[in-house]
C-alpha cells in the first residue's frame, strides 16, 4: 500500500478487484469475490497493535539469517503522513474534554465480547507516542494543544508541499545500512513531534530486538541535536550526522 501509493481501505479493494499479484498474494481466486472494505476495518480492529507488531517482527526476521540484513550501520528518517481527516474537523480541545467529561457521567455498558471491547477507537498514538503530554518547546505554542480533530483525534496540524496546512502523522524508520536496505524499526507519532525526539529510543530498541551493535549511524541534520549526537558517541557510535547551522 505505501509503496504504491494507497492510502485507504476503499483504494485497496478497488485496486485488488483487478490486480492479479494483489489476488494472488492474499490466496483469492479470480471467480473470488472480495471482502468488503467494512471487514478490513473489524479485523484490524480485532486483531489489535500487537498482532501487526508481530508480523512486522516475524517478516524482519526472515530477512537476518539470509543475509539480508547488515547491522553495521543504522539510517534514521522520518516522513509525514497525511491523515484522512479535515482540517475543517478541527474543534477547540476545551469543548471536546468537556463532551468527554459528561459522558463519564453516564458510563456506558462494558463490552461483553473481545470483540467489541476490540472495535472501540484504536488508540495506536496513546500506545506508540513517547509522551501523550510532552511538553512545547519554550516560546512555541503548538496548534494541538488548543485544537483537536472530530475525524481523528491522533493527527495533528501540519505543514506540507507549498506550506499548505493539513492533518497528519510523522512515521519515523530506522533502516539497516546494508543494500537490501530493509526496515528494522518504525514508529507513528503525532507531526508534531520532531523527528529527532525518538531517535534514541528507536535506536534502543534495535539493539535489543536484532542483537546488533552498529559502527556508525546516519540521519540528517534535524537528527544533529547536543542529546543525540552525544550519547551515540557515549555509546561508541559514530554520528555521521551534520550540525545544524
């Protein structure tokens, strides 16, 4: 879907009723009628985060004992997703607290199955995200702190091409060195957290999932941070990574 451009539910299923390699790798027949994009929506749901981590983990692991796989050097990079949702969804985050606040009032009826206890709003970002509360930057207010989304509560404002303003995610990767250049660790996070802040931890968590210990780590110059550069070479890393001006 990333790779070509797919960026719902509604375009995979419109994409898979004629595309041979898409019926071919999910074992559907030609005479085969494809599931209706509703169902994507309840697997997912009933799945649940750690199923997909898994299966992200079981397919990175194939790609070490074949050599696919380098370790001796990290690239680190992010990019920004847009989100399916309006800005014109945008609403003052007092009155949304405030609708929240009186439903408590009236809690509704626990869920009695898996899944629908599952089919409730999938909160990816309150898992991944370092810090649902983290803090501003001194003398910066983020547009996030007084606005959120009716559409999707996780994406915040953001710039794209050409400055226009938009919701979105960041999706943070740390990708092994080697020319197969295969994904080891990825991370979704609010767009307005920089790309630099998850570094460290996703560095972490590399060497203690694939059991490496890299030579060297790349990233670009918003990445060139006192905090980063400094623990890499603590950690007797070298930080290919230029200094900002």
């Amino acid at each position: 879907m990333f790779f070509s451009g797919i960026r719902s539910k509604r375009q995979l299923l419109e994409q898979a009723t004629y595309n041979l390699a898409m019926r071919w790798y999910a074992g559907y027949n030609l005479d085969e009628p494809i599931p209706d994009r509703s169902s994507l929506s309840k697997i997912r749901a009933r799945l649940g985060l750690p199923v997909f981590r898994r299966f992200f983990e079981a397919i990175t692991a194939q790609c070490i004992p074949v050599g696919l796989v380098w370790g001796e050097e990290l690239i680190f990079d992010a990019t920004k997703v847009r989100a399916n949702a309006s800005p014109d969804s945008l609403i003052p985050r007092l009155r949304l607290l405030i609708e929240e606040h009186l439903a408590q009032l009236e809690p509704p009826e626990v869920p009695a199955t898996l899944w629908e206890q599952n089919n409730a709003r999938w909160d990816l970002l309150d898992e991944c995200r370092l810090d649902p509360n983290h803090t501003a930057s001194e003398g910066y207010e983020r547009k996030s702190d007084r606005l959120v989304s009716t559409t999707d509560p996780d994406a915040v404002p953001m710039k794209t091409t050409g400055q226009k303003m938009t919701l979105g995610f960041h999706n943070h990767y740390v990708i092994d060195g080697g020319k197969a250049r295969i994904i080891l660790n990825a991370l979704v996070t609010p767009a307005d957290v920089m790309e630099n802040a998850p570094m460290l931890p996703l560095l972490r968590r590399a060497m203690f999932r694939w059991r490496m210990k890299p030579q060297r780590v790349i990233a670009d110059t918003t990445y060139g941070t006192t905090d980063n550069v400094r623990e890499l070479e603590q950690s007797g890393i070298r930080a290919y990574v230029p200094l900002p001006d």
